[in-house]
C-alpha cells in the first residue's frame, strides 16, 4: 500500500490550525514591529523562476511576490556550499570568521553558540520564531533550532542526499539515517523514499498553521526548502503537472508554497506590517543535467563564481519596498541580520558581525549606497577573492576550480574536472559573465582590490598563502 501525505502528517505528529480570516486595523499593525518570513530554497538557479529567467513551467505565486516587491538582481552568497551559506545568513558573519565551511554532515556541531541567529536576535525583541526546513547549521544539542532562538521547527537537520539511498556511497550514510525532526524530537526515525515527497508540503503546512496562529504579535518565520537539492522528490498533487520533467514538477511545488504563504499573510491581515524574503542558498548543483537549475552566470554551486554565488531574491515589505521594481545593487545575505535587527528595533548580538543594515538601499532611498567596500567569496576553506561593494569589479585570486565535463541524468551525478584561474579582474557591469580579464586595462583598481583582498587573507584566512 502507498505511504499516503495522510500517513505522513500522522506520523510526523503535524499539527495544522485551520486558515482564519482576522482583520487588524492599521494603526494596530503599526503599533507592533514587522513581522518577518524568509524563504531559502537549496540548490535553486538564477533562472529558475520567472520574472528572472523563463523556465518551461509556470511559477505564477514568485512572478506576483515580484509584482508585489522588488527584484534585487545582484543579491549574494558569501560561500556557494549548504552549510556555509546557511550560517552567513543566519549569523551576519563571514564563514571565515565562523569557520563554518562547505557542507556539515550527521552529528557536526555546525555554526559555534556564540555567534547568535536571528531567530535569538529577535526573540530578545519579543518575536516569537519559527523555522521549518532543512536546518544544516549543526546536529548537536546546543546548535539545533531549540537552542538557537527557535520556539517551533520541523524538518531535516541535513541535507536530504544523507541517507541510506544516496546513490554515490550508500554504505557510508546508511550508517546515519536521515530524521525528521519537530520541536527538538525525532517524530520520524527513518526518512524514506516514502516521506521524501512530503517535505514541501510539511514545511509550507506548518509555517502557514504557524502564521495563524501568530497574526497577532510579531513573528520571524524562516523556510528553508530541502528542494530544489538533489534527489528530487514532489508530492502526488504536482506529479507531472509540470510538462517539464521531474525538476518541473519540485519548482512548481515550492511555487505554491511560496504562494500559501503569501495568501496566508493577506488572509490574516498582516501583509502590510510583512517583510518577505525569498533567495537561495547557492546557484545550482549542475552535476545532476535534468535535475538542476540553470544560471546564465559562469560555473555553478561549490564555486566563487556567480553561477554559484549570485542567487536570485525577492523582497516585499507593501508600503516601505516599492512595488514591480528592479534593483541592480549589490547586496549578500550577511546584511539580512542588521537590516532585519534595525527593522525590528531589536539590539545587535555581542558577537563581532560582518552584515551592515541596508535599508535604505532596499527602500530606494535616493543615494543610498552599499555600506560595504566588498564582499569576500570562498569555496570550501579557500578564499577566492572578493566583489566590490557596488558591485562594479570582482577580483579572483589565484585559485582553482571544479568546471563539469559531462551532465548526468534523472537523479545520476555528471563528472567534474579541475580547472585554474590565475589572477583575474572582471568588470561586472559590462561583463557580469566573468567572460574577459580586464586586469591590465585597470591597474589602479586592482591594486586597490587586492589590497582590501590581502587584509580579508590575514584576518580570516592567515594559514592560507597569499
């Protein structure tokens, strides 16, 4: 007998309050900070979803939340792996100053207690907080969700491809089986091939039950998808619906999700006091052909170009972010602490920080600029280099670099190759393909560069060669 969505949300001991239509008057809303909810998807490409790019199914719920906000263009990652890129949004802290790099597997301890989350940032202002999803910042008592500023979760501590059923080294994860985990217990001791098309649905459930419930008091929601990330999995409800294969089905899905979510903040009445944000973690996982994302950028996850680096965002915040606009500035998930902080009136963490508040430049505000004089990218343990703050140079250090040689196919890994790139200079606003290395055309500028590169190598990477 088929493992029905039923049997899932009885199993996982889901609890869903039913929708409820409740209108706050405006002056009331105003009265309370904003209420906050981020969408972070895994493994998504640039040009996954329209207005962005223009995939083959449709994806009607993020080209509205677009209509509705603004499309932030060139919006980054500090580190295109899991866990790394995880920690820098929840943090606001470089992965070089967390040490939280690439992908941590079962049992990792994850990003350290003393750099605090948002989810405790904001539960000091009187949020109450929530996250449901793929987690990835720790698997230890004192760096999962309950104890780091989450008074709800569910969802994977991992990534889905840890498990039993991996299809690159099956005997080495079967020794950890993947759980799912609600309020700090393990409510499934074993995920399936039978649970797996249910976790979209389990996270958009819950985080919708939790905006009920939570309409009237500020709230910090964070939904980090386990989709798009390989192995694809969709709920019987979207299941060749698409016309577009399997990864078609999976981007419709979360569409939908995005777009319960949506309706559930206009039916409660909270729209208006509403920050939305929506991105992802890392470019796509292109190894995998018909199961991956696409970018128009160069390379793709687990590199420091943008293909990897530069994710797609949207941000809503009706009344405050000017509605169907466009923004080309430069931005990175480190600022989303501070701003959301600023926002909320809520006290930074003790701990030292690299986000900056940017509200301004989210706002539009005339002659903002990005407070940053660059963002630094790395791949793993290795700093790559670094983009200025407004986003018109990036500057590679020597490096090297995966580059795929031959996609795979429905769920089956490609192969890679190794390639260098020596000391390169792009012009991003001409070239954002990082196509022609301008270096010698542009001495001054990258002597500058790599002077701010060389302090960033000393502060946070001083075993690394220069």
């Amino acid at each position: 007998m088929a493992y029905t969505r039923r049997d899932f949300l009885k199993t996982a001991a889901l609890s869903v309050a039913p929708m409820g239509l409740v209108g706050i008057c405006k002056g009331q809303r105003r009265e309370k900070p904003p209420n906050f909810v981020v969408i972070f998807l895994d493994d998504s490409g640039w040009g996954d979803f329209k207005p962005f790019g223009q995939p083959a199914y449709k994806t009607p719920n993020v080209a509205q939340l677009a209509a509705e906000g603004c499309r932030f263009n060139n919006f980054y990652v500090p580190q295109a792996i899991c866990s790394a890129s995880r920690s820098a949004l929840l943090s606001g802290c470089y992965p070089g100053r967390t040490k939280v790099f690439g992908a941590h597997g079962p049992n990792a301890r994850g990003l350290d207690p003393k750099y605090a989350t948002i989810g405790q940032v904001l539960k000091k202002r009187g949020y109450t907080t929530a996250v449901f999803g793929k987690w990835h910042i720790g698997d230890q008592p004192e760096t999962r969700p309950a104890a780091r500023g989450f008074d709800e979760s569910c969802g994977l501590m991992y990534s889905n491809d840890m498990w039993e059923f991996h299809p690159e080294n099956p005997e080495y994860w079967g020794r950890y089986p993947l759980k799912f985990w609600e309020n700090n217990k393990v409510t499934i001791e074993r995920v399936t091939k039978e649970h797996q098309p249910m976790l979209t649905t389990s996270y958009t459930e819950h985080a919708v039950a939790f905006i009920n419930r939570n309409k009237d008091k500020p709230f910090f929601v964070y939904v980090p998808h386990s989709m798009p990330h390989v192995p694809l999995f969709v709920s019987d409800k979207f299941k060749g619906k698409s016309g577009a294969g399997l990864y078609g089905d999976v981007m419709m899905e979360i569409d939908w999700s995005v777009g319960q979510i949506n309706k559930a903040l206009k039916d409660n009445g909270v729209e208006d006091n509403t920050m939305v944000i929506f991105t992802s973690d890392n470019g796509p996982w292109i190894s995998y052909g018909n199961h991956a994302g696409t970018t128009p950028y160069r390379e793709a996850k687990g590199t420091g170009f943008d293909g990897g680096t530069r994710s797609a965002c949207i941000m809503k915040y009706p009344g405050k972010i000017k509605a169907g606009t466009t923004s080309t500035q430069t931005l990175c998930t480190v600022d989303i602490l501070p701003t959301l902080a600023h926002l909320a009136g809520a006290e930074l963490p003790d701990n030292p920080i690299d986000g900056e508040n940017v509200w301004d430049i989210l706002i539009g505000k005339p002659g903002a600029k990005n407070p940053h004089k660059y963002y630094p990218f790395s791949t793993g343990k290795n700093f790559e280099g670094i983009i200025s703050g407004n986003g018109g140079y990036k500057l590679h250090l020597p490096h090297g670099y995966r580059t795929l040689v031959q996609p795979g196919n429905d769920g089956q890994a490609g192969k890679y190759k190794q390639a260098q790139i020596g000391l390169s200079l792009f012009d991003m606003k001409k070239d954002p393909y990082e196509t022609t290395n301008v270096l010698a055309e542009n001495p001054k500028i990258a002597a500058r560069l790599q002077k701010l590169a060389e302090r960033h190598r000393q502060r946070f990477y001083p075993n690394q060669n220069a």
